[in-house]
C-alpha cells in the first residue's frame, strides 16, 4: 500500500491532528495539572518508542549498518525528545521550541508529505512512524498549549531564538562530519538540501551550492534557513500571545 499526494486519505492525514487534539482535550479536561503532564510524558515516551521501532527496522534493512537516520536529529525526529524534555523538567524554552518551531515543522511534513510518497509501501514500520510520528508531534503539542503548559515571554523567545540558530549552524557541521566518516550526506533540519516538494525549495534556488573538498554548503539557502526559521519562531510566538490574550 503506498501514499498518494492530495488523495482522500492525505487530506484525513491532515486534518486527524486537529480531530486528536480535540479528542485529547477532552478526554483530560477533568485532571490536574500534574495529571497532565504524566500524560504528556506518557505520550512523549509513545512517540520515542514509534522513533526507535522505525529506527529498528532501517537498520535491519540496511544489514546492521550505521545509518544517518538512526540519529534522531531531524527536525521532527528531535521534536519527540524536546516534548519529553519539556513535561520532565517543565521547560520554557523547551516548549517554546516545540511549539514555534517543531509544531510548524511537523504539520508541514503531513501537508507536504512528499517524503511518505516515495515510500515503496506504508505498511512497515517507518511509513507507519511517519504517519503517527507527525501527528504526534503536532497533537502534543498543541495539546500542551491549550493546557497551559506553555508560556512564552520575552526572554524565552530569545532564548529559543538563540537555540534555533545554534542547531542551524550545528546541524551544518554535522550533516559534512557525515560525509567524512560515513560517505553520505545526513540532511539534519534540512540544511544539506531541501525536502522536495516543499516550499524551502525556492531558497535552495536563490543560492549556489559551493564544495570545498568533501565539505558543501549552499551559503544563501543557509543564510535563508537562519532568517526563516527564526521568522517562524517569532510568528508562532505572537500566535500564541494573541490567543492567550484573547482568553
């Protein structure tokens, strides 16, 4: 069974996060605070056991090797321990990047899932942790802020701000540090290239992609990224400022 851009189930796939969170507010809207927030762990640790199920299956497949995609340091893919993280220490910062950045990340993934749609079948373990994987992330977290679980001040917003861009600038090194040790290119929050059939591809466009020896980096789409995702932050940020103001 494969996926198919704008079918009718693509378009269940978009909208099931929204019919969860509605579900899920729902359902806990009785219990405390503290209540909550094992639930959030709860299923925090859910969305990190459908992660290692699927990581389990690449590396099976790729004959007990070392993959690029076992380490979870794709956008998404970090989003589940960022939650975790989150509910356990109840962070700010965390939930501030969950929410301005992971959020938005994750329902793009279900929206634009072109990814899904090269899937050869669904029916495994990584088509089903896409499907759920995304979802999750987007249900949790916005779960977690009609529950009061995230604020987001000033100084927060700057400090997520300054935790984005580090990990832009991180995930860069890394993604070449790949290629050195393993000869292939890990793609850690899209900065090796853009997802196709997303919109990041335009910024790929804009710029030309330079290699020097066995490192590459496209300086403009780079320079993008570190101008976009910070945007997104901070338009997330008024988002939730506007609603809660509105309450």
């Amino acid at each position: 069974m494969t996926f198919t851009m704008w079918s009718f189930g693509h378009f269940l796939f978009i909208l099931s996060p929204i019919l969860l969170t509605y579900l899920l507010h729902k359902a806990t809207m009785n219990l405390s605070q503290e209540q909550k927030r094992e639930v959030g762990i709860n299923l925090s640790i859910l969305a990190i056991g459908i992660l290692l199920a699927r990581n389990v299956e690449i590396f099976i497949r790729s004959g007990y090797q070392f993959d690029h995609e076992l380490l979870p340091l794709q956008v998404c893919h970090f989003a589940n321990f960022v939650l975790l993280y989150s509910f356990w220490k109840k962070s700010d910062v965390g939930f501030a990047l969950a929410f301005c950045l992971n959020l938005s990340a994750a329902f793009v993934s279900i929206v634009f899932a072109d990814g899904l749609a090269n899937y050869s079948s669904i029916l495994n373990a990584r088509g089903f942790a896409y499907i759920t994987g995304h979802a999750l992330i987007v249900v949790i977290t916005a779960w977690a802020f009609f529950n009061d679980f995230i604020f987001i001040k000033k100084k927060t917003l700057l400090n997520t701000i300054y935790v984005v861009e580090v990990l832009i600038l991180l995930s860069v090194s890394i993604n070449n540090v790949m290629y050195l040790f393993y000869g292939k290119f890990s793609n850690y929050f899209y900065t090796e290239h853009p997802e196709a059939g997303t919109p990041l591809e335009w910024m790929w466009n804009w710029g030309k992609e330079y290699i020097y020896g066995s490192f590459k980096i496209n300086y403009v789409y780079v320079f993008c990224m570190m101008l976009l995702f910070p945007l997104v932050t901070y338009l997330w940020y008024r988002v939730a400022k506007a609603f809660k103001k509105a309450e």
